[in-house]
C-alpha cells in the first residue's frame, strides 16, 4: 500500500493510543492476522512499538480506524 487516506476518525483514534502513520503502514505490512471482510473492509491485526494494534481499511486505501489492542480477550458478557 503506497498511499493511504486517514479518516478524521482514524486521525483521532491514533492520536489517542500514539499510533503514527508509520506505525499504520507498519502493521498493515507486516500483519499477523488479516481478516477479509465481505463489506469490503480489512483488519489488519499487528504488532508495532511493542503494542498490539488493529488497523481497519475500506478498500485497502481508507483507513477508518487504528487502535491499540489493549485485551487479547474479549469482555466477558454481564
């Protein structure tokens, strides 16, 4: 991926956790899990600055989130 295009959400959601765009190409390069949605997004699931993050892309040129992934686990259901 040469060039991609950061939603206003993702701009903030990398803000928050301290992602960088490089961190963003990072993870989508060297992925450990990528998931091929049927509604056209990808997650890329990868480790970056010794953190776990989770990149989502339309198209494999919009990103509209990255973040950390701060539970391997799911939240147990209440």
């Amino acid at each position: 991926m040469d060039d991609l295009i950061f939603t206003a959400h993702a701009l903030i959601e990398m803000a928050r956790d301290h992602i960088t765009a490089d961190g963003v190409y990072h993870v989508i390069g060297d992925a450990d899990e990528i998931v091929e949605r049927t509604d056209g997004r990808t997650e890329y699931i990868g480790k970056w600055d010794r953190r776990t993050f989770m990149v989502v892309t339309v198209n494999d040129e919009v990103v509209i989130t990255a973040f950390e992934l701060k539970r391997l686990r799911p939240r147990r259901m209440r």
